[in-house]
C-alpha cells in the first residue's frame, strides 16, 4: 500500500495538482503503519513519523477513506504571461486565506482564479502498459507531458488540462 501511494504521489510531481491529505480507514491507517515499520525497521511508527514521513496531513475516518486529496489553483498558466505558477503550495495556501480570489503568477500578474479539490482513489491502478494510453497529446496545450494516475484519470503537466477529473468542490466567491 505504502508503495501505491510513493507512486502517486511521485506521479504529480511537476503537476499543477497539489496533495494535501490523505484520508485512511483504521484498518488501511494500521496497515500502513507497519509497513513503515518494516520498511525503517523500527518498532513502532507514531502518527507524526508518519505526517513528516508522507509530507501530507493524515487523517483517519470511516466514509470515504483511502484517497488523497489533491488541489490546484486555475487557471494555470498565468492567462496574461502564459508562466506556470510556482511554488504552488504556497500558492494555493494564500489563496484559500485571501477573500480575493485572486492568483498571482510568479511575475507578479494577479488574476481571478478558482481553487479545486479532487480525491484521488489510492487503489485505482496506476501501473499503465504504453498501449493503454490512449492520449499523448495535452487537448488543451498540445504538450506531451500526460501524465497518467489510471486508465482514465490523467492530467498534462504543462496546464491545468485534465481527464474530466471531477472536482469535489470549487472555491469561487461570486461576488
Ligand atoms: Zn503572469
Ligand atoms: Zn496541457
């Protein structure tokens, strides 16, 4: 399970799409825990080793569990330099605390954006074959850089174009 998640998790990297969380049942939670266990050779694993060890808030539930959540400002490029937003963490962090919903790019554009969360199923097969790819071209940007997390989930790595990936929630005041 714990090398399920490095894939994904690796997968995003050099995305637009951020994880934040993950949500685990108590019995995925202790599962995982002991691989770590195994896998430092330590004896046990407190649920802090395990926050710093993923880098990600963990969080325990009984509904809705084994996902990562995942966010990401849009849009992304900037629409006035056409830039990919940087440090997007800090990025997305200003904006859920700015009533503004604004985005600013990394050469200082500021732009009315929306912030999407999606759960990203921990056990949906990423391991994909080339054949099973149907799209290499990015839709929307015309990149190369597809990434793929399933059989359909995939998102391009230069713009915020994805597979129809449906977010959970938008945050967007009308205003
Ligand atoms: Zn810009
Ligand atoms: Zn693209």
């Amino acid at each position: 399970m714990l090398e399920r998640i490095y894939r994904l998790l690796s997968s995003l990297k050099g995305g637009t799409m951020i994880p934040t969380e993950i949500v685990l049942n108590p019995q995925s939670y202790a599962k995982i825990v002991s691989e770590l266990a195994d896998t430092l050779g330590y004896e046990g694993i407190s649920h802090l080793q395990l926050t710093h060890h993923l880098a990600l808030t963990v969080s325990i539930q009984h509904e809705n569990t084994d996902i990562i959540v995942l966010k990401e400002v849009s849009p992304n490029p900037c629409p006035v330099c056409h830039r990919r937003l940087t440090f997007l963490r800090e990025t997305i962090d200003r904006f859920e605390s700015d009533d503004a919903n604004q985005v600013r790019c990394p050469m200082g554009h500021r732009y009315p954006g929306e912030l999407k969360v999606y759960y990203l199923s921990i056990f949906q097969d990423s391991a994909l074959g080339e054949k099973e790819k149907p799209i290499k071209v990015c839709p929307e940007c015309g990149g190369e850089h597809i990434q793929y997390l399933g059989a359909d989930v995939m998102f391009c790595l230069d713009c915020d174009w994805d597979s129809g990936m449906e977010a959970r929630y938008r945050l967007r005041r009308d205003r």
